[in-house]
C-alpha cells in the first residue's frame, strides 16, 4: 500500500496505485532520498567551494587593470574640444 502523500513531490497518490501519478516516484525506485538525487550530478554534502574555485581558476587573483591611455587621451581631447566650445 503506498504511503497518501508521495515523499518525494508531495502528490496525493492514489490507494491502489503503484507509483505516483505526478513524478513517477515508486516504493522501489523513488521514494528514497538518494534516488531523489542520486541521477542529478549535484556536489556531495562535504563539497569544498575554496578547493573547487582553486582547481578551476588557479592560485593567482585576478587583478583589474586600469583604462588604457588610449581612452584617457580620447576624453582629455573631447574635455578640451568642449571647453573650447563653451568658450566661444
């Protein structure tokens, strides 16, 4: 007899029914927590974010550079061509 709520989505499941009518959980397969999650490729419960950021990005932080002179000359140029403007 399976259980009137399905353990795992909630349902109502029917008394004769053999697996949940909303996501197919069953009492062999799918009322389980591991087989809830076991095909989801998810990180364990010890996942180390510090040690995973390590491997993927490597030991350097990124620094951000400054702009690029080109850019500094390009509004220094305008600044000056307004100025000139408001002045005539």
């Amino acid at each position: 007899m399976p259980p009137p709520l399905c353990p795992h989505c909630g349902a109502r499941i029917p008394a004769r029914a053999r697996c949940c009518p909303a996501c197919g959980s069953d009492e062999q397969t799918g009322w389980s927590e591991e087989t809830n999650t076991g095909g989801l490729d998810l990180p364990d419960e010890e996942f180390n974010y510090e040690e995973f950021v390590q491997e993927e990005f490597g030991g350097g932080r990124v620094r951000p550079k400054g702009i690029h002179w080109f850019w500094w000359l390009t509004a220094l140029i305008l600044a000056i061509l307004l100025l000139a403007m408001f002045l005539r």
